[in-house]
C-alpha cells in the first residue's frame, strides 16, 4: 500500500514531525506498508542539511485503527531506522 500526503495533510502539517534523538525534522511526502511496519519517504532536514528522497522505516506499537495516513501518524512508534 501507498499513501500520499495531500495538500490538506500539508496544511495541517500532518507529514512533519522531528525525532529529537537525532535532531532530524522529516516532511514526508508518502507512506509505505501495511500492519504496523511503513516506510515514510520524504525530505529530512539534519543539523541545517536537507536531503531529498530520505526513508525512514518504523514499526508502530500497535496497528493503526484503519490504513489512513492520519491513523498511521497517530499511533506511537516502537522503533525506526534510517534506510538512506
């Protein structure tokens, strides 16, 4: 599964949220997967630097209520790992 952040989820800032152990800011511009492991794909700003097509997987704590994006971003992160 695929889902892409729209203009509305844009507006509200749904496809931003910053990992301070890492001092990265991500603006997320889809998501991958299914159950509780996705794959956000996006633009990540790290110490003053951006990088385009920047992946981060994670595994939710639980499975999100349904397969929307606003679900998915709501439920806690377990782990998450960069892939590039």
């Amino acid at each position: 599964m695929k889902l892409t952040f729209t203009e509305e989820h844009i507006k509200n800032e749904i496809n931003k949220f910053y990992l301070e152990e890492d001092d990265l800011m991500m603006e997320g511009e889809y998501i991958t997967g299914e159950g509780k492991n996705y794959i956000i794909s996006g633009v990540a700003t790290i110490e003053g630097e951006r990088y385009h097509e920047f992946e981060i997987e994670f595994e939710l704590l639980e499975e999100p209520a349904e397969e929307t994006i606003e679900a998915i971003m709501a439920v806690e992160w377990d782990w998450y790992d960069f892939l590039c």
